[in-house]
C-alpha cells in the first residue's frame, strides 16, 4: 500500500518545484490559449471553452487571472481568478487582525502540472499494487486525475499545509476554526468537507470560492467527456460517470450547482 504521508510530501515538493518552473519555461506556452479579457469572461459565463475548464491555459496570458502578491504566499508563484483574489485578500487580512495566518501553499495549477503529479507518483507506486485499478484507487484518495481537479479553474486554494495532522493542533486547529466560522462570509467553502460517503478524503486546506466556481462546475459536468481529459495513465480502469458522480461531485453539497 502507499503510505500516504510519503505521497501528501512528495506532491508538496513536486508544487513547489512546478510553481517555479512556471516562471522560468516559456516553451510549455505553446500548449496555452489567447488571452481572454476579464470584461468579457464576466459577460460571458456561458462561453468557457473546455480547455478552461480542463486547465489548459497559461496563467500568465489569462486577463481575469492575476499573480498572487508573494507575502500572501508560502513559496513560489501562484495564480487565481481576480474576482477569487480580492475576495481572499479581504479574507486574509482579516484574519491577520485576529491573529490567524492564511497564507497559500497552492492555487491554479494547470493540466500539465497535474498531469507530472499524476505520473510521478503512478511511476513511484504502481509496483505495490497488482493491478492499475487498485493503483489508481489509491492515488485517488487525495490526488485528481488530469482534466479534473478543482485547481485547473483559480477558484481554489490550499492553505498552509497539505498534511491532515498539520491542522489538530497549534496554528493549524486555529487557522481551521477561523475559516469554519467566518470563510463563508467571503465566499469561500471548504471544498472536501468531512463524513462523506464518496469523493477525496477530507481535506481541511482546501477552499473554493463559490461565486464562481459553481459556474465552472455546472458548466464542467455538461461540456466534459473523457475524451477531454486525454491518455493519462491508468484512466482506462475507472469508468468516466464514477470520476463525475464520485470525485468531481464528491464535493460539499454547499458547492454544487443550483
């Protein structure tokens, strides 16, 4: 079986890395849409291609994107939606003025991101399994197929820490109960909330900001097919409807779409 610190750790080093990496391989552009004006996304909702909603698409071309000021971050460049942005920083600061630290550890990610973190640990653990199924199964508990995640769209952060035991004491219970009591006054949500019966195992640093990323998602489960999500390693052993009905909207109901 994987040892699931060992794989929480290593998708910690390889975002890091892969944050970096993002401001410093301009070649990976050349998989990346034209830039869209933040006027007319917000006119538009109705008009995300699916690419979008796949994450592939440069952060750094996207106009209603914007680069998160280094101090609201742990390491690394992050990228979210402006709308998502400036409701975070509100939230940020006021949970500074109580004495709370919010600060992200990872945002966007792209396809291509999660696509090396989807390969690197089916390459690190497939050998401990006897079938890809059983692999995949695994990897599943906290890490999403390519074309899937949440994080594609910069509607969502993780904040802190991506270790569970990090938030049942100390700064990280704080910052947790902080965020339980007053995250949805900006709009965010706590994406994998606890005690569910389907989806990712719960993840305390993982928020969604809602105004938004409801659109994305109703829109997400009427345009995608599994084609769009492409040749990712193990996929062919997981029905496309089980991805939907169990991980994308294997969610807190306080996230889906109306």
């Amino acid at each position: 079986m994987i040892n699931k610190k060992e794989l929480i750790y290593m998708n910690i080093i390889l975002i890091t890395i892969l944050s970096i990496f993002y401001s410093c391989n301009n070649s990976i552009s050349n998989y990346y849409l034209t830039p869209i004006s933040m006027n007319f996304f917000e006119r538009n909702t109705s008009v995300l291609s699916k690419n979008i909603l796949t994450g592939k698409e440069n952060p750094n071309t996207i106009q209603y994107f914007v680069k998160v000021k280094s101090e609201y971050c742990l390491y690394g460049e992050q990228y979210l939606h402006k709308q998502a942005y400036n409701a975070y920083i509100d939230m940020y600061k006021h949970a500074q003025e109580e004495g709370i630290e919010l600060k992200i550890l990872s945002s966007h990610r792209t396809y291509y991101t999660q696509n090396w973190l989807w390969e690197t640990n089916w390459e690190k653990n497939r050998n401990k399994f006897t079938t890809d199924s059983a692999c995949v199964k695994n990897m599943l508990d906290y890490l999403s197929i390519p074309g899937t995640s949440r994080h594609h769209w910069g509607t969502d952060i993780d904040i802190l820490s991506v270790s569970p035991e990090y938030f049942t004491y100390g700064k990280g219970i704080e910052a947790l109960n902080w965020l339980n009591k007053n995250a949805k006054t900006y709009g965010y949500y706590l994406s994998y909330t606890p005690n569910r019966e389907i989806g990712y195992n719960y993840e305390p640093w993982h928020w969604s900001y809602a105004p938004l990323s409801r659109k994305y998602l109703k829109q997400y489960i009427e345009t995608i097919t599994i084609e769009d999500l492409g040749n990712i390693k193990g996929i062919s052993t997981v029905h496309f409807n089980e991805i939907i009905n169990e991980y994308v909207l294997g969610i807190n109901p306080e996230l889906l779409p109306s």
